[in-house]
C-alpha cells in the first residue's frame, strides 16, 4: 500500500479524525461508483458509500494492511450497498416512490412503437422499463450481476465480498441474467 | 441434437462457460439456440453500464462533513478502557456531586439547632457550589467536544426535536430490556430514527450547538449497530449496546428535558 495512506491510518488509528479524510478523498469515487451500480440511484449509493466509509473506520484498527485500503473498503461497500437494497425492499415506505411503481403498462407499449426494438430499449423513456426489471431481482441477483456485468469484477472477488460460495455467486448472476430477458420480452418480442 | 440451457448460453455470453468452445459450434449449426444466445446478448447490452453521476468538489466536501459528523476517535486496543471510563465520567461526576450535596445538606441539618450556625451553614453552601463548579468546570475543559459534557441549556429550536429524542430513548429502553435478536418491527424503528438522526445532527452542528450534536452522534452510532445488526442472539452490537446506551440515555433524557423546558418558556 502506498505511504500516504499508511500515514493516513497511522495517524488515524492514533486519534486524529481528520487524517480519515486522505483515505476518503482517495477512494471515495470508486466505492460511490460501485454503490451506485447496485443500488441505483443517487441518493442511495450515497448512502451506502457513507455506510462503507463508517464501517471501515470504526474497523480500522484491525485492519491489517497488508491488503490496499481500496480493495477493503470496496469489498465492504459490496456488501453494504446489497444491504441497503435488502432493507430498502423491506420497507418501501422510507423513500419516495420507488421507479418499479410508476412503471405500468403503458411505457413498454410507448416504447415498442418505435422503429427497432433494440433501439426502443436503449431509449431514455425505457430507463424505467429497466429500473423496473432491476428491481425484479433479489438483492444477492441484482449486487452480484452489476458488479460482474458492469464493473467486471471477478466472480471469486464478488463470492467473497458477499460472504457466499462461488457457485452461488455464478448462479445468482445467471438467474439474474434471465429474469432480465423475460422482463425485457414484451418490447423486444420482435427481434425473436 | 443437443440443445443448450439458458443458463449455459447465458454463462457462454458472459464469458464463464467451460464448454465456450463446443457451444461456439453449436451456434454455427443450431438456429433455434442462437436466437436464445442473440437473445441473451441483447439482454446484457440494454443492461449495460449508465453513467454514474458526477461528484463535484462540493459534493466530496458535504460527504466529508457528513462522515466526519460520524467518526468517534479511535485508541488502540488496549487504550480501549480508558475511554469508556471518560464517557462514563460524566454519570460519575454527577453521582459525586449528588454525594456532596447529600453530605452538605446533613451537615446543614446537623447544623441547623446551632445558633452560630447561619454563617457557617451560608460558608458550607458556597463550598458546594464551588465543589460543583469545579467538577463541572474540569469536566468541560477535559472534554471540550467530544466527551459527554454538561449538556448546554439552550433549547433547540426544533420541536420536532422534542418527539424524535423521545422516541430514540423508548427505542433504547426498549432494545436494553430485550434479549435475543431483534424483530423486524424494532429494526426498521431503528432505521427511520437513524435517517431523521442524521439531518438532526446536521441540524445541531449548523446551529452550532455541539453538546447536542455529539449526543446525537452518539446516537446515530448506536442505531447503525442496531440497524445492521446480525440476526445471531448474543453478539458484538449487544455488548456495544450494553456499554453505550446508559450513558446516552443520560444524555438523551437531559437533551429532552432541555428542549422541553425550553418549549414551554
Ligand atoms: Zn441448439
């Protein structure tokens, strides 16, 4: 691990809150970007990506640093963002109207008068045809297709930030896959 | 001919098949399974990444005061005692003082057929209110910030204040009497109170009442850990809960007191 950020825990496992800040400034975009791909929205990656920083703070001490600080509070904004989604499902009164309710009906026929399928999907209006499917999936589908599917990363790296076996990792990816084809059947019916 | 899964075109398409090569050369031959592969692929390009939204400078600074709002200060380890013996200071400050008035109002008792006793008793009281003073006084300036000082009694000027400290302290009471996991009910309670918690604690900050904001740091600690507890009975969070939630319930109850006195000025 580079210098600095070793300076920066040093000094802020000695007390010093502020030295925290180095550590934040440096990797805050990625867990934001990684938080945001799993929970899908602003406001929440947001807070994932508070929740993440917390955490690794108050475990700081026991981090061992061998391991580079950035891979540790990625992996921890993994599963702190497949939490959050957990318990945003749980209790949808919390936030504002989620996507997946103002989605009816009518957006995939608007949609689907479009020229190509392909392209009526990729659409703008169709944003919240795919929010929709999104949200269709559990949060273990949902955490575990984004961060393979969008942000690359590695099956084993994801098993283990998610605390699950691999397979299971593989499988919750596939079943996501699929759901997502058959919510996008009805606009892209077409193309088969 | 062998047809292939879903789920193996899907694995095929997303590069973790182990058989790539054989369903590669089914494709080639097999109409019906690649419409299915198409199909597939279709799906993981309109599920492509979006843009992630931009954080501004402004935006990292906001995060940053938010976050900084959240940070206890560390010790290793082993200083680990120390520091809870200064959070429960303050508690046994006040037991000490509540002694010493019992002790001067005995004194003051025991005085009181004396007929040389007003000056004396008049003498013993200022000593008490020295005695206090000083035990307030050092408490402050050991713990300008962040310890659990005396709490300031100027009111908040938040009403809703009143009902949300209230609230914190029943959840509290409640959590400390129960035993086991938590049921869903009193998580979900936990969760509410610790997003209205954050914007009270921002709220205290930009008033620049810090007593009340770092009780309500304090707070937001204990609800985290609530809100993310484990479902397994007897965990880290129980015996964080059973160190934290004395001393802040102290401070809670006097907060509330505060602000309710302050209401009905
Ligand atoms: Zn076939």
């Amino acid at each position: 691990m580079e210098k600095a950020e070793k300076e920066a825990i040093r000094r802020v496992v000695a007390g010093d809150r502020d030295a925290y800040r180095v550590l934040m400034d440096r990797h805050y975009a990625a867990v934001f970007r990684i938080s945001f791909r799993i929970t899908g929205n602003e406001a929440d990656a947001e807070e994932a990506a508070q929740e993440s920083f917390l955490r690794a703070y108050n475990k700081l001490p026991e981090f061992r640093q061998d391991a580079a600080f950035g891979t540790w509070v990625t992996r921890i904004a993994m599963n702190t963002a497949m939490n959050l989604v957990e318990r945003r499902n749980r209790d949808l009164s919390v936030y504002a109207p989620r996507v997946s309710d103002e989605v009816g009906e009518g957006t995939v026929q608007v949609a689907s008068h479009r020229a190509g399928p392909e392209r009526a999907l990729l659409d703008m209006e169709t944003a919240t045809l795919r929010h929709a499917a999104m949200a269709s999936l559990t949060p273990m589908e949902r955490t575990a297709f984004t961060l393979r599917h969008m942000e690359e990363v590695g099956m084993a790296e994801i098993a283990e930030a998610l605390g699950v076996p691999v397979n299971s990792a593989k499988q919750a990816v596939f079943r996501a896959v699929a759901k997502l084809r058959r919510a996008l059947e009805p606009v892209a019916g077409g193309m088969r | 001919m062998k047809h292939y899964s879903e789920e193996d075109l899907i694995a095929y398409q997303m590069g973790e098949s182990s058989e790539a090569r054989s369903i590669g050369e089914h494709l080639e031959q097999c109409a019906e399974c690649a419409t299915l592969a198409e199909s597939v692929a279709q799906t993981l390009r309109v599920f492509s990444a979006e843009p992630v939204p931009m954080r501004t400078p402004i935006d990292m600074d906001l995060s940053w005061q938010r976050l900084r709002g959240n940070l206890a200060v560390l010790e290793a380890a082993p200083k680990k005692k120390r520091r809870w013996f200064s959070l429960w200071m303050w508690p046994a400050a006040g037991a000490f003082a509540a002694a010493v008035i019992m002790v001067a109002v005995g004194l003051r008792m025991h005085h009181m057929p004396n007929t040389g006793g007003a000056q004396e008793t008049a003498t013993q009281r200022a000593s008490v209110t020295d005695a206090l003073k000083s035990l307030v006084g050092r408490h402050q300036q050991a713990h300008p910030i962040n310890g659990h000082g005396p709490l300031t009694d100027v009111p908040s000027d938040d009403p809703q204040i009143s009902a949300h400290l209230d609230s914190a302290e029943r959840l509290l009471t409640t959590v400390n009497h129960e035993e086991g996991p938590l049921d869903e009910a009193t998580r979900a309670q936990a969760h509410d109170l610790l997003l209205k918690n954050a914007v009270y604690t921002q709220t205290a900050r930009d008033r620049g009442d810090l007593a009340e904001a770092v009780v309500l740091d304090n707070l937001g600690r204990v609800l985290i850990g609530l809100d993310h507890a484990p479902e397994t009975p007897k965990s880290t969070w129980q015996l964080r809960l059973e160190m934290n939630t004395d001393g802040l319930l102290l401070d809670l109850r006097v907060l509330r007191q505060n602000d309710e006195h302050g209401s009905s000025r």
